[in-house]
C-alpha cells in the first residue's frame, strides 16, 4: 500500500525551478532516504511533503488524500528537525506533551503517550529536565519523542544527527534503525552523509540538482549505479574514475585505458557502442598482482591503516590517484611499486557525453 506519492512534483522561485517533475511513491512502512550533496534540494522536497513549503506543480498524496492545499497540521505527518526545535523554558515532558496539549488530547492520553515514548527512547530519567541541560544526542531522542507521541501515519527526518560528533551520530544511526524496526512507521530521512543512507534505507533516492538520478535498495546502487554521479557519490572512498574509449575489433569490445587496448571478457555485458568512455572500479575490486598481469602500476604514496582495511593511495601518472583497498595488516609501504588488476565483472562503464551507465 503507497502510503506517500508525488507525482510531477516541482518547485519553482519566481524563475528559478529548483526540484524538477519528481515522482516518488512511498509504502507504508517503508523507510526511504533522500540524498545528494549540499543544494540538490533534498531538505525542499522534504518540507514539501511536511507542509513547511509550497508546492509549485504536481500532485502530493498522503494517505489517499491530495494534501498540496492542507496545511502542516492537518497532513497527519511528524517532523523531526536538524537543529531539535526544543522549547528551552519547558521541561522534557512538556516539550513532549506540548503539540498533543495545542490539539486537545485529554490529560490521561497525553501522559500514556509520553510515557511510552520516553520508554522506547531511554529517556525516562530525564523528563523533568530542561533542553539546556541535555547532551545532544538525548535533546535529538527528545525531538524524536515528541513525533512518537503524535502517532503520525507518516516520520519526515531532515538531516537529525549532522550536529552530532561521530561517535554519537552512529549510536543514534543505531537507535532511529531499532525505533523504525519497532514501529514500521512509514519514515522519510533526508542525509547527505551516505553512510546513514546505506545502514537505513529500505530504498535510496539520490537527487542531483533537483532531479531523481536513481532509486533502489542500497546495494544496487553501489554494485549498479546508473550514472556517473550516482557512481561517485555512493561508496566511501569514492569509486576510481578515469577517462577512457570502447573500441571494437570484428565484434570482441576492449577498452582503451592510458594508450594500451585491454580486453572485455566475453559476454560480461552487452555490445557496447565503440567511442569515448569512463571508466570506474571501485577499490575493493582492484587486485593485487605481478607486474606482467598489471593494469595500473604506480608508487604507493599515502597508506591509511583504519583498523579494519587499509586504504592506499597509487600515484599512477598524468596527476592521478588509484585508491586500493588492502588486507588490514598488508605489509605495504610508501613509496613501493603496487601493481594492480581490476576484477572484469566488476567494472563500470558510463557514457562520456551523458553520463549514463553502459554495461
């Protein structure tokens, strides 16, 4: 059951259109992140749904119903905001309790609710607290609560832990990840960090100045990314990329990488149309290999031990960089020789001109 639908959904300022014809359904209980970097209109699209922004065309359905004239109140949605919009001469509870008050729930409701929701989130000892004397990470669980007592159809999160240091940003990552599991509350979360992205999602949409480049579940948007935006964006470290040509030889495609023709395995993808090219392979599927199999050889000139991987940076001509992703305890040191191959079912290739996937 599609519990949010837009359909054409555009918004323009005078004119300057910033979102463009964005079709989007949403099933209930699903959880789906909006991401894409800083100004593709992630948040506006959100504050559409919420209300908070007019819509400039196109249709937005919430529950069945067409909501674009409905103001916030009515649409049945809780919104939790980056900056937990918590009113600083009120305790904890009332924050809580304080949109449940505006609309006339009885006291006896009102203090079940808030109970609950103080339950589920931890936060029990803290109610007769006021916001300044909370950590960031409890203010955030508050915000939360105070959508859980609302009981809304629909939870519209706009980047809620970009305040929140590193360590703490994973805790809450895990606590909103067991509250969507709990609840199956149909959820919408806007990030530009994609590490939220691929540790919540049920589906991903990423947006690029206002437009839908892919939706899917996480990992087909990391293993088949449909253009090279998209390819880039979603992976960290970012996939390697570098300028290269299609060629065709009486029907067996190779591609042309730094002035030698590499050969494609035999039906690893479609024909493909000879011309120019971008070639990208993300780092885990560059192999270590002798120096005569070697796609790419350069000096090794920066190694980053993370614990759990090494990454390492290969200085491989004409100003670029291959990033390699290593055995944690590789025995590999600045300055050495790497050579290495890429896995050939892993390879991507997009269109040079549009951008658009190819194989």
């Amino acid at each position: 059951m599609t519990a949010i639908a837009l359909r054409q959904i555009r918004k323009t300022y005078g004119s300057l259109q910033v979102i463009h014809d964005v079709d989007i359904e949403i099933a209930s209980g699903e959880f789906l992140v909006l991401v894409g970097p800083s100004g593709c209109g992630k948040s506006t699209l959100l504050r559409m749904i919420a209300g908070l922004e007019e819509i400039s065309g196109g249709i937005l359905d919430i529950g069945g119903k067409v909501v674009n004239a409905l103001p916030p109140s009515d649409r049945d949605i809780a919104m939790v905001f980056q900056d937990y919009a918590l009113y600083p001469h009120m305790s904890v509870r009332e924050n809580m309790a304080f949109g449940l008050r505006m609309r006339g729930t009885d006291a006896a409701t009102i203090d079940r609710r808030v109970a609950r929701a103080a339950g589920i989130l931890r936060i029990e000892p803290y109610l007769d607290r006021r916001p300044a004397q909370l950590s960031g990470g409890q203010r955030q669980r508050v915000a939360m609560g105070r959508a859980i007592v609302r009981e809304p159809s629909a939870f519209l999160f706009d980047e809620p832990l970009s305040n929140l240091d590193a360590a703490l940003r994973v805790e809450m990552r895990l606590e909103i990840a067991k509250l969507h599991n709990r609840m199956k509350a149909t959820t919408v979360y806007v990030t530009h960090d994609q590490v939220e992205a691929m540790t919540l999602a049920d589906r991903i949409v990423v947006l690029n100045a206002g437009r839908i480049e892919q939706v899917g579940p996480p990992l087909d948007l990391y293993h088949r990314p449909a253009s090279l935006f998209v390819a880039r964006f979603i992976g960290s470290p970012t996939m390697n990329t570098m300028p290269a040509e299609v060629t065709s030889d009486g029907g067996a495609a190779a591609l042309r990488l730094g002035g030698r023709a590499l050969p494609l395995p035999a039906g690893a993808a479609p024909p493909l149309p000879a011309g120019p090219a971008t070639f990208g392979i993300r780092p885990e599927d560059l192999l270590p290999c002798p120096p005569e199999e070697a796609w790419f050889s350069g000096e090794l000139a920066v190694a980053e031990r993370l614990g759990s991987q090494t990454y390492g940076y290969v200085e491989i001509g004409e100003a670029r960089m291959l990033t390699v992703e290593f055995p944690r305890d590789a025995p590999i040191r600045v300055g050495e020789t790497i050579h290495v191959r890429p896995n050939t079912e892993a390879i991507h290739l997009f269109d040079a001109a549009s951008g658009r996937r190819m194989n």
